[in-house]
C-alpha cells in the first residue's frame, strides 16, 4: 500500500494565494468589460411624439387683401380687408376690417364696412360682425351682425337693424336687401318715425 504524499504548508499557502489572486483578475476583468461596453453604447433619447398641428394657426395671412365676384361678366361685389387669415382644413377666411361694395344692375353701388367677417370659402358666404354700417343711395343702415349669402346675392340678418334716411328712423327685427335691385326689406315688429314723427 502506498503512503499518501503531504504537500509542505507553504505549498498549501502558495496555492491558495493564488486562487486568490486569479478570482481578483477574473472579477476585475470582468468589471472593466462591463464598465467599457455601458460605456461605448450610444444614448438614445426617447422619441418625442410627433407635434400636433396647431388648427388654430392660419395657413397663410394676406395683408391689403382685395377680391371682386363677377357673375355672368357684371361685378356683383367687391371686398376689401387689412388682414385675412386664411384656413385651408376649415375652408374659411377670417376678415379684419372689412369693406364691400354691392352693385346693381342699373350700375349703382351700396357700400358696407364692418370690423370683422368669415368668408366660408366653398360657398363665399360671409358672415360680417362688429360696428356694420351700409350706405344705399340716401339710406344708412346700422347692425352687428349681417350674412351675404353668394349664390342669390343676398344680404340679411335676423339680429334688429336700424335704417335711416334723409327724414326716416326704422327699426326692425330682421333685415334683407337685394344689391342686384337696390330693394330693402325691414320686417319684425318695425317702429318708423317720419320727420321726427312715429
């Protein structure tokens, strides 16, 4: 039978220092590959969300804006305004001071300023707003709201309208003038006073 061999003691500490040593540079090897992958991967900011189109921004604003309606070869009207905004996805102008001018079939004219207006763009309705003031011959009309509709050239409202002449007051609760004929409808519980007289 045979005797088994002792290794000497410090042998034994010999080999155990190192298995020590060895586990020390596999860690810290290890380590140094890690720190060097994290740190040669490329940050990625999060995609942000693409904007929302902001609908209340127009697509295009003309200042000095100017455009006739001829119909048939004969102009029936003309308008003016200082700014328009113009909305494409909504199909509508926004009118800053505007002006028109109406014109019958005799040749004559009706003026109108107002402070503001909404051209629908499909149709060219426009609805006028704020301080509306219309000239017809003698007559003066005063509003805050009026609509124009394009395809009978038609203007009217259902807000009370105040006309004046030379020696005539009218109030009424709703309005309609024909600029091709010149003729003015005044209807709706109508007070009228004649040379300072109901």
């Amino acid at each position: 039978m045979g005797k088994s061999r002792r290794h000497p003691p410090w042998v034994m500490k010999l080999s155990r220092a190192i298995s020590t040593i060895l586990l020390f540079l596999v860690s810290a090897a290890l380590c140094a590959v890690f720190y060097l992958l994290t740190q040669n991967i490329p940050v990625t900011e999060p995609r942000s969300a693409p904007k929302a189109e902001n609908s209340s921004l127009p697509d295009i604003v003309i200042t000095g804006f100017e455009q006739s309606s001829v119909k048939n070869g004969i102009t029936e009207l003309t308008l003016k305004a200082d700014t328009v905004s113009f909305f494409e996805r909504k199909k509508r102008m926004l009118l800053e001071k505007v002006s028109a001018t109406f014109f019958s079939n005799d040749g004559t004219s009706s003026n109108l300023v107002a402070d503001r207006g909404i051209m629908n763009t499909r149709t060219n309705n426009i609805n006028l707003y704020g301080n509306i003031a219309a000239t017809s011959g003698v007559y003066k009309i005063m509003a805050q709201t009026l609509c124009y509709d394009a395809k009978n050239n038609i203007i009217h409202s259902d807000i009370p309208v105040v006309m004046t002449g030379d020696s005539l007051y009218c109030r009424g609760n709703s309005f309609t003038f024909y600029p091709s004929t010149g003729r003015a409808v005044l209807s709706g519980s109508v007070k009228a006073e004649i040379s300072g007289r109901q």
